[in-house]
C-alpha cells in the first residue's frame, strides 16, 4: 500500500509549512547547515529541526507545534532566502512508546531535551550524549558548552570496565578530504561566515582609503586604579573590572570631541551619528564575530564589563542574534590576547575607523628625566581618510592616550 508514501500531496498540503525565519536586511541569503530531524520523524513543540548559518551567526528553527516531519524541501548545503519554504509538519500528538517503563533517562521519551545552541549541539551529536545528564548553567536551563566540556572531563575521569579493543583504525574524527593536487593537499570549503569576512576585508581595502596612525599609552595608572579597586568592583557589580571598560569609555569621550571618526560615507554624504554604538572584535572557532555594545555612552564601567562578558561566553557558544551583530559606530580589536605587540587593524565597514590594542609590555621609557620601566601599549587607529583629516585622527588617538594615562579625566570629563 501507497496510503503512508511521505510526499503525497493530501498529507503535504494539510500539514504546516516550516519557512526560513525572516532575515534581516543586510542578510541577503544564509546556508541550510544541519537537518536534526528526517521525514517521518516524530518532533516537539520549539526543539530544533535544522541549523541554519548566516555570514553573522548560526541560528535555529523549531518546531512550531508536536507531530511528524513529513516531507524536506531543501538539504544540507542548499542556499536559502528569507522565508523560503524547508519542511512540511504534519501537526497531532506524538503516540508514546508501549515498550514498557525504562528507569533510563535516554529512553524517557515525554522527558523534554533542553534548548541546546548550535555549537553545544555539534559537541553532543560527536560525543553521541544525552543533553538530560549534563548539569546546565545557561539561562532557563539551557546547558553551555562549557558544561558540555566539564561532563566530558567528568566522564573521562570516571575508570571504565577492561574490554577488547579493536583493530587500529584511523579517528573518526578527522575528516577524510581527497588530494587535489597530490599527497599532502586537501580542499576545505570557507564557512560562510568566514567567505563573509573575506569579503568585507577586500571590499575595506578597495572603497576606503585607509590610513593608520599610531602611539602609544603608559598603563601604569590603569593598572594601579584597577589592582586598588578590582576587588571591591567585583564584590559589588559581581563581574571582574577588566582593562575593555577603561578603553570603552575613553573611547567614547574621544569620539563626542571628533564626532566626525563616529561617522561614515553613503555615496555622497557623509552620516553623523549621534550615538555611540561600540564593536568588539571577537574570535571565536568559526570566525572573528563583532557584537554591538549599544549606547556606551550611558553605560557605567560594572554595565560595560557585564556586557563584554556576555558577549564573549555567548560568542563561544553559538548564541549570539544576528540583531546583536549588526550595527555599531566604532569598533574596537584587541589583538594583545593573542600577544600582538602592533598592527594595522582594518575597517569595519561601513565604519570609517577602528582602534586596534596590543599587548602591555614593559619598556624603558624617559619620564620627568629619568629612564624608568613602564607598562607600554601601543595603540593603532586605521581610519578613512577620504573623511577623517590626518589632524582629527591623530587628535583622537592623543586624546585617548591623555584619558588613560590620567584614568580620573573619565569621570571629570575633562
């Protein structure tokens, strides 16, 4: 019998239509990246039937309502636009097992799975776990990929029973690729996340002319201010006073005085903004990602670390919305994490300028007549000069050297 054939037309046409969420404007198409579901497949209300990546984020669709998944219309790998049909969902109560009670929580199948994003998904389809045993600190129980982390470091501390091992093979892990052009050369396809930063890159380098001016900035009274206050910062605000913030809010005051570095080119206009959206460069596995800080200009020093520490723990995990990436004034890079001692940060466009840090090292500088050891950053702003004169640029970059190197002037405004 034919009645139960998945792509007959009566079950098509009465089930629910499964679409690409709306994107926003400035995201023209995205990549279907992951079915989780196959057609005949029995789905939950909000859990996640497919990956879809963005050249911003990783986002997922769920499940509007319970029933079976009956028919895909697009595959792993396909293009997509915004709201364009992917699945049919034949809506109804999904049938329990009848195989009897199990004490096991894996074949519970009324327990709900919790929300996983992306990248803790991929950890747990590799290590082949149930999201059920792993202790979740997210937000509405949502396990991270650090808890995911720490049950493997669990369960690999635990002593399993002898067995008989198998015949060596090769892991399973690694991804066999074929030799283009002889032994020792594999072909990888770019995310798009990494095709899109490409892109932006070589498009900054040919609509801009950018030009980076540089100095450099004794952390000494950062340092100081910080080691005398980190501390109490913590045990009050609950959140570590790191050195972003003193940058941040220096920033700021420097782009209020040289409004025209917070500014940016459309055609033949220039676009003053009267707000200060901040970026923040931040690497993660699939790529470099600069979420929005929005209004800095109104956040206080423990509300800028706070949101610098939910972007990060986010950006690692894959939660991050396409709305939080998009925007922004200015942006800034910190490229010493890594311990880059100086560089040529370029454009975010549609920015006209970008500060690049680096790493705080110890030299011998001249001060008051003496040769003492300082803590030294050098400081870099790449900036577009077909806006930005040579003279406003070096200004900025002056003025945040005078507020970090007497911390005081960011409260006086002065």
């Amino acid at each position: 019998m034919d009645d139960s054939n998945q792509n007959s037309a009566p079950a098509v046409d009465s089930g629910i239509e499964i679409r690409v969420p709306k994107l926003p404007e400035s995201v023209a198409d995205a990549t279907l990246i992951a079915w989780h579901k196959k057609p005949g497949d029995a789905v939950r209300r909000d859990e996640n039937l497919v990956d879809i990546e963005t050249d911003k984020v990783v986002f997922e669709v769920p499940a509007p309502s319970d029933g079976i998944l009956r028919r895909i219309e697009r595959n792993n790998g396909d293009t997509v636009l915004s709201e364009e049909l992917l699945a049919f969902l034949e809506p109804g109560k999904i049938p329990k097992r009848s195989d009897g009670p199990s004490d096991s929580p894996a074949a519970d199948d009324d327990a709900p799975s919790p929300p996983l994003s992306p990248a803790v998904r991929r950890l747990i389809d590799e290590h082949k776990l149930d999201p059920r045993l792993i202790s979740a600190s997210g937000k509405n129980g949502r396990p991270t990929k650090a808890d995911v982390l720490a049950y493997l470091d669990d369960r690999n501390e635990q002593p399993s029973p002898p067995k008989v091992e198998p015949p060596p093979a090769a892991p399973a892990r690694t991804p066999v690729v074929p030799p283009v052009a002889g032994d020792g050369v594999r072909r990888v396809g770019m995310s798009r996340l990494r095709q899109r930063i490409a892109e932006r890159m070589v498009e900054a380098q040919h609509a801009a002319a950018i030009l980076t001016t540089f100095n450099e900035v004794n952390m000494q009274a950062v340092i100081d201010l910080r080691r005398q206050y980190r501390e109490r910062f913590e045990q009050q605000h609950g959140v570590k006073l790191g050195f972003m913030s003193f940058f941040i809010k220096a920033c700021v005051e420097a782009l209020q005085r040289f409004p025209i570095v917070n500014a940016a080119v459309e055609g033949g206009d220039v676009l003053y903004h009267d707000y200060y959206d901040i970026s923040l460069a931040v690497s993660t596995p699939r790529g470099l990602v600069v979420p929005v800080l929005r209004d800095a200009n109104h956040l206080s020093f423990a509300e800028i670390e706070s949101g610098i520490s939910k972007f990060a723990q986010r950006a690692r995990d894959g939660d991050l919305t396409i709305e939080e990436l998009t925007g922004g004034t200015f942006t800034i890079t910190n490229g010493g994490v890594f311990g880059s001692l100086l560089s040529t940060p370029i454009l975010n466009p549609p920015q006209s300028a970008i500060l690049g840090m680096h790493k705080i090292e110890e030299r011998p500088i001249a001060e008051n007549g003496e040769v003492l050891i300082r803590p030294m950053m050098y400081l870099a702003l790449s900036y577009d000069h077909r806006i930005i004169d040579g003279r406003d640029s070096v200004q900025f970059l002056v003025a945040i050297k005078e507020l970090l190197e007497d911390p005081a002037r960011l409260l006086l405004q002065v």
